[in-house]
C-alpha cells in the first residue's frame, strides 16, 4: 500500500534552473517530483557515493598517465629507430644503449609498474564496492 504524500515542499529556482529540472524530469521520464526524490536518494545511498568517487579516481589516473604514456612512449619509438638506423650502418656504439636507450626502456618500465600499481589499488577499491 502507497502512503498518500500530503507535505509540500517549496524550492525556490531561477528560470534557468527550473527549465534544467523540467528537461532532466522529461528525459527520465518521471515528474519533477519523482525525479528530485530519486536523486536525493541516489546522492544518500551509500554505493552510488562509492562509485562516483571510484569514477573520479579513474578519470584522474587515466588524466594523469595519459599523456605521461604517449611522451614516453613517443621518445622510445625516436630511440630504438635510431638504434636501427645506427646498427644498420654500423655505427651503433655501446655508449648510445647504455645512456640513451637503456634510461628510455628504464623510464617506461617505471612508468607502466606505477600504472599498475595505480590500476591494482583501483580494481581493489571497485571490488570493495
């Protein structure tokens, strides 16, 4: 059985925030009360707090290794093509593995251990979820 909803609550909005209400009822297809009241209580649960914070760690690791990852990335391409190029001439010295090409390989190994590191304390706080 359905208890009769008889308070009323009053909101006070701009125009512009009454029309975001309205737009956002009508695409979830409940009236604006419905609505408010389902997203009050997606806010309160518990869970959805969980999960939206595990959504932003996410977002703020993937940000945050991105573009680490392609500049790394890029100068270890730049690396081992010149080694090509240099060993195909016949003018790779052992000098140019040990302080350019090494550091490269070294630089992105630590790079990737931290990613999944960061990836391994994401999955264990999504499985706690």
């Amino acid at each position: 059985m359905m208890r009769q909803k008889t308070k009323v609550f009053q909101l006070r909005l701009t125009p512009e925030e009454a029309d975001i209400f309205k737009e956002k009822a009508k695409s979830a297809k409940q009236s604006i009360s419905q609505y408010i009241l389902s997203a009050v209580n997606e806010h309160s649960n518990v869970n959805v707090r969980q999960k939206l914070k595990l959504i932003q760690a996410l977002g703020e690791f993937y940000r945050k290794y991105h573009n680490e990852l392609s500049h790394i990335g890029g100068n270890l391409n730049q690396s081992v093509k010149r080694t090509n190029e240099l060993a195909a001439a016949g003018l790779l010295p052992p000098s140019y593995i040990r302080e350019v090409l090494l550091p490269a390989i070294l630089e992105t190994k630590s790079t990737l251990d931290a990613i999944k590191k960061g990836l391994e304390e994401v999955t264990q706080k999504a499985v706690k979820v």
